[in-house]
C-alpha cells in the first residue's frame, strides 16, 4: 500500500465509492428474505446489486480517467495512483456488468469487503491506540456515510431503470 499523504487520500477515494456497498446489500438482502415478500419481486430487487455496484465501478473508472487526462503514460498512473493493486481491485467491480458475475449476487459482496475491512482496520487502530489521530476515524465515517448514500442512489437508479423497461415492455406487447 502507498504510504503518505496521497496514498491515504486514494485510499478515501475508494473507500467513497466501495465501502458502503456491503451494508445496502445485506440491508436489501434483509428487507427481501422477510417472509412476507417471498416472491418473484424480492429476486428481482437482490438480483440487481451487482449491477449497482457495476454502475459504481464505472464511476470510480470515470474519475481515474478524469484524474489522469491528458497523460496516460505508465509513469503519470504509478505517480497519480500510489495505490495501484487496492485501486484495479476496485476496478475489478466493473466486472459485475458481465451476466457471468452478476448472476451471482454474493460475489459483489465479497469483491467489496475489502474496502469494508479497511474502515474496521482503522477503527481498530483507533480502539487499541496504535493510531492516536481521531480524525482519522472521523474521516473514515464521514466517507462511509458518503459511500452509503451513493451506493443506495446508484440501487435505486438502477430499480429505476430495471422499472421502466418493465413498463416498456408491457406497454410494447400490448
């Protein structure tokens, strides 16, 4: 991992965008294993978080290239990015847009757990006092909550648009 102060910037970059993801997934998977919505719709509504956590990977692509335009030589990534492995790990999200690994719920969960046990890494180093900063945890929750809310709009988006080719489809048979 890089170390300093662009480093740890990077890391709360990511962690803006792939943190949050594991507590709307586990809240959805909640709200849809209720006994009283145990129908075709609550497969609908886990099936598409994959591809919510695809729309955030597409973002997080969308802003690297941002921060990288003009210059996409290999020295201006290593120099931009310190963080090289943990950020192509988050790109990997991207992946979930493939019918292969969307099909698999799960998976979108496990590939953002990383990012969710960095901020229980930071918490810990808080509790034990090996890291006496306590902004540093104070950044880490404002971003989680940042992370909460654009992962739950990206869902949101995406039950929208699956809602209305729904409606498109209908109206198109009829």
């Amino acid at each position: 991992m890089g170390n300093g102060f662009f480093g740890y910037l990077q890391q709360l970059e990511m962690l803006a965008f792939f943190s949050g993801y594991a507590l709307v997934y586990l809240s959805i998977r909640i709200f849809c294993g209720n006994q009283s919505l145990k129908d075709k719709s609550s497969v609908k509504y886990v099936s598409l978080l994959p591809f919510a956590y695809a729309l955030i990977g597409t973002l997080y692509l969308g802003l690297q290239i941002r921060n990288l335009y003009p210059d996409f030589t290999m020295a201006n990534i290593s120099h931009k990015i310190p963080q090289i492995y943990l950020a192509l790990w988050g790109l990997l999200s991207i992946l979930f847009w493939v019918p292969f690994f969307s099909e698999k719920p799960v998976l979108s969960l496990l590939h953002s757990l990383l990012f969710f046990f960095l901020i229980l890494r930071d918490l810990f180093f808080q509790i034990t006092g090996m890291v006496s900063d306590k902004n540093l945890l104070q950044n880490d929750m404002r971003i989680y909550s940042v992370s909460l809310v654009l992962n739950l709009a990206a869902y949101i988006f995406i039950f929208l648009l699956n809602f209305l080719e729904g409606i498109r489809k209908k109206h198109s048979n009829s």
